[in-house]
C-alpha cells in the first residue's frame, strides 16, 4: 500500500499511455490529486477511448525519506 503503483501500460503494453494515466490518476494516494468525481473520470475515460485529447494532471511522485548521496 505504501509503493507507488505501477502504470497500466508498464503491466500491459496494449493499455494505450492515456488510460494508463487516467487510473495512476485515479489511483493517486493524495484524495486531493485524485478525480473528483465518477463524472470526471468517466468523461475523461470516454474521450480517451473514442480517440479525443484528454489532458491528465499525474499525481506527484512521494518524495523519498531517504536522504541524497
């Protein structure tokens, strides 16, 4: 629960790179980065799949506890 998840397109090569970004939107860990509503993740997931622009805003990466070499 705690890694990052990985793209949708990484697992499955046929998973088009704008869907694969819709659900590592939809998967964000942070509520605020994630759709705000079935409605918006339904609309952008329609106009991914008939082929229109989608503009996805990814989550931020989690920055690491680890500290720089």
């Amino acid at each position: 629960m705690n890694d990052t998840p990985v793209p949708a397109s990484d697992v499955n090569r046929q998973v088009p790179l704008v869907v694969a970004q819709i659900i590592q939107k939809a998967m964000a860990k942070d509520p605020e980065e994630r759709y705000q509503s079935a409605d918006q993740l339904a609309t952008d997931l329609q106009s991914a799949l008939s082929g229109k622009a989608v503009k996805v805003t990814l989550p931020k990466q989690p920055q690491s506890l680890a500290e720089p070499d």
